[in-house]
C-alpha cells in the first residue's frame, strides 16, 4: 500500500488530504498532472511520509480522505 496528497488552494480552507492509493477519489494520484485548482505529491511508502508531506505544503487544513480513511499514527 502506497500513499498520496493532492493539496487545494483554491477551496476553504485551502487543504492537503492524504489518500490510500486505491481510494476512488485519488483517481490516478500523483500522475495525474497539475491542475489550476492543485496538484498530487507522491507517491509515499507510509502514511506516516505522506502526513508529513501534507504538512509541508503548509495548507491550513491537513486529514486523511473521509472515504479511504488514512490515520497519521
């Protein structure tokens, strides 16, 4: 099992969410190019990495995905 963020800045609060690689929602994760509304990081081999990733991106809002439901540890 892999991880991913996609990090938003165009919703609010602007948020990095941490998602399973198979979670539905991540719909390709980190190959997936940029869009205007945000952009992938990853993929990470723990969830642990990819928390630590989505508090690097310095959103106000960091979580897991409410469907896949990664939990930082």
């Amino acid at each position: 099992m892999t991880y991913c963020v996609y990090e938003n800045w165009t919703v609010r609060p602007d948020k990095a969410i941490v998602h399973r690689s198979d979670c539905p929602y991540a719909k390709g994760g980190p190959v997936t190019p940029a869009t205007r509304n945000g952009r992938w990081h990853g993929p990470f081999a723990t969830v642990q990495e990819a928390f630590q990733a989505a508090r690097r991106t310095g959103r106000t809002e960091v979580r897991g995905c409410k469907y896949c439901s990664p939990t930082a540890t």
